[in-house]
C-alpha cells in the first residue's frame, strides 16, 4: 500500500503535539487510566472536520484564512474589532504557546542529560537558548519544503519514542477500545476533557493550514492529496496522543503517584521498563516541544500577517518579524524559571477563548461566494457547527474554571 505524501497537514499535526499534549494525555492516563479516551478520539474528529476546510479554503482561494476574514468584513467598524481581536489573541495565545513549547523540549534534554549523567551548568537557561536558535535557523531559511522535512523527522522521532512505550508497557487492548466510546466523565475529570480536546484542536493551526495549503496546491485536483494527506496526519497524532494515556495509565493510574508533569514520566518509568524507556520519553518530551516550536511561530507570522494586509512571503521583513517576536517571547519566557505546566494552562484558557471565534469566522467563510461551487454542503456545515457549539460549551465552562466560577 502506498502511504500519501505528507504535507500541510503533517505541520498541524507537528504543532499540536506539542508539550501541552505530552502533559494533559500524561495527566489523564495517570489520574483516571483509560476512561478519557474517547476525547482524544472526539478531538481528532473536530480536528479533521476543521482543518479540511481550512486547507479547502487555502487551495481555492489561494489565500489564508487571515485575508479571507480581512476581505470578508466590509464595515470599517467590524474589521478593526476583529482584527484586534485575533492580533491580540494570536500574540497572547501563541506566545503563551511557544513559552510551553520550548520548556518542554527543554525538560526532554534535561531528561536525556541526566540518563546519561552529563553535567550541564545553567541548563535551565542554556536549553531554552539552543532550541530558539535551532527554531531561529529552520525558519530564517524562509524554505517551506526544508521546514516540512525538519518537521517530518522530528514527528517521525517523537512517534517512535512514544508509541514504543506505549507498546513496552502492553496496554489492556479491551478496556482501550471500550473506552473509545464509553464517553464517560469520572467525578474531578471536567477540566482534563477540556484540556485533551483544547490541546489537539487548536486555532493558530486553521491559520496555519489555510496558508501552507495555498502555497502547495494551486488546482483544484489538488483537493484529494489534501484529504489523503489530512486523513493520514491527524489520526496519526490522535493515536501518539492515546499512546501517551495508555503508557501513563499503565505505569501511574491506581498506584498513588502523582504526576506533577510529563518530564516526571521519565525517571517513573525507569524502575518498570530501564533506561530506554527513560530515554525514549526524554527523545519524545523534545521532539514534541522543538516541532511545536517552530510551527507556533510560523502560524503567528501567517495569521498576523494575512489579517494585517502584509507580505506574507516566508522570506519578508515582516513576516520574519513577526515569527522572532513570538520565539524570543517563548525563549524569554521558558528561561526565566516559571513552571511549564502553569505556562501551557494558560495558554489553553487562552485557547478556550479563541477556537469557537476562530471557527465561527471559518464556518461562515466557508458558506461565501469566494469558494464558489466549493462551499460547505450540509453535512459539513452540520459537522461544523456541532464542533462549535460543542467548544463553545467547553470554552465557557474552561472560562469559569480558570476565574473560580465552577
């Protein structure tokens, strides 16, 4: 069988497994095992929804969904509400992102350091500064194809470290597939369903899809390859996320422990699978937060600069600004001691506040003439606006969590 080529889609799936993922599926599995499983599955559900019509409207439109919604928005009065509305939330919420994304991968060589008794001085600070500069060179290029390949490899890494823990530790294959569907909510799990589907549907990425899709499809042929590489990418995320549960769930749920973090699962794990596993975690914790890394900016830069009317060219003055902005934010951040767990909670509140705006202006684009005979039809304007509303209620419910309402 032939796999598809990976494309736009795999850089989706690159941002959204990034550390906040490693953490809240960590989380999940080590406090209530298998049983929130099924909101990883409704996540990528949402996630596919969303996302083919983000890389739709990119393809024939051959704009991001910056410019479509900057178009769409006539009264001057609207336009600059909107426009300072997703500037302001894709600085906050993307730079709060990246802060996550790099103290992450910093705990993933914290954790492969320490396997191999290396004694690094000021790692806190040194760590945080060499994976901003990896991210700097990556996307200084202004080269999509090397991006998408650096991405290719580090998602290719972080699976392998992921799903053979998840195989080392023999899941309970029944009890996973049941819980698939048993769409059961335990007593305290509210705010960890929120975080599962808010750290997997993630709004920078319909920006981010939008753009790379026009700038690697012009026909509308194209539309099939987009779909194949859309149905290849998520699931595959959807599933490193159930391996993360499932590993955490085997090794923490039901034993007291208590995981104060994802980079915990590392030292944890040693006693029951040895040092690989120890080093497979650390290998994953890295290649998920350098991934997320590079492509937070690079969503920032293509939803700031589509909505602001600037060059979008990868090879900008602007645009490159704009990308170094949001990583000497998370670099600033991630080196500066706060903790990356408080760091990822509030950039998922952040998110909370985002994803049904940003899908509401996506939904009602996608109904405009601009696409022509490539409007949403019914079910997918069904399909779209049940993930809405179904985010809606999250995101207040996230909302009143985070102010002590609930």
């Amino acid at each position: 069988m032939k796999l598809p080529k990976v494309g736009p889609a795999f850089l989706v799936t690159a941002a959204f497994i990034g550390p906040g993922t490693v953490i809240t599926a960590s989380m999940a599995g080590a406090n209530y095992g298998l049983t929130l499983v099924w909101a990883l599955l409704f996540a990528m559900i949402a996630t596919i929804i969303l996302q083919e019509m983000a890389a739709r409207l990119g393809i024939i439109t051959q704009q991001g969904l910056g410019e479509n919604i900057r178009q769409a928005i006539s009264q001057p009065f609207w336009r600059t509400i909107t426009i300072l509305l997703v500037v302001s939330a894709i600085v906050v919420g993307n730079g709060a992102y990246q802060s996550g994304n790099i103290s992450g991968a910093s705990l993933g060589l914290v954790s492969i350091s320490e396997q191999f008794s290396w004694d690094i001085p000021y790692a806190t600070i040194l760590f945080p500064l060499l994976i901003g500069v990896v991210a700097f060179i990556l996307l200084y290029t202004g080269s999509y194809k090397l991006i998408e390949r650096a991405l290719v490899l580090l998602v290719g890494l972080m699976s392998v470290a992921f799903l053979l823990s998840f195989f080392l530790t023999q899941p309970d294959w029944a009890g996973l597939l049941s819980s698939m569907f048993s769409f059961d909510i335990p007593t305290g799990a509210g705010l960890t369903v929120i975080a599962l589907i808010g750290t997997t549907v993630v709004p920078y990425n319909l920006f981010l899809h939008a753009a790379t899709a026009s700038k690697k499809w012009q026909s509308t042929d194209d539309l099939t390859a987009a779909r194949q590489d859309l149905f290849f990418s998520i699931p595959l995320g959807a599933l490193i996320s159930i391996a993360i549960v499932s590993t955490a769930a085997s090794a923490f749920f039901g034993q007291q422990l208590t995981l104060r973090s994802a980079a915990d699962l590392a030292p944890s794990l040693q006693p029951l699978f040895g040092d690989w596993a120890s080093i497979f975690i650390g290998i994953g914790l890295f290649s998920a937060g350098i991934s997320s890394a590079i492509t937070a900016p690079l969503a920032a830069a293509f939803a700031l600069s589509g909505i602001l009317n600037l060059d979008k060219s990868l090879n900008s003055i602007s645009f490159k600004l704009t990308w170094l902005t949001i990583l000497v934010i998370g670099v600033v951040v991630a080196s500066s001691g706060y903790k990356a767990v408080s760091i990822i909670w509030f950039a998922q509140v952040a998110n909370g506040i985002l994803l049904p705006v940003i899908s509401i202006f996506l939904l009602w684009i996608m109904n405009t003439k601009v696409l022509g005979d490539y409007r949403n039809n019914l079910w997918q304007n069904i399909a779209g606006a049940a993930v809405i509303f179904i985010t809606l209620l999250l995101s207040a419910r996230s909302l009143m969590s985070a102010f002590g309402l609930l």
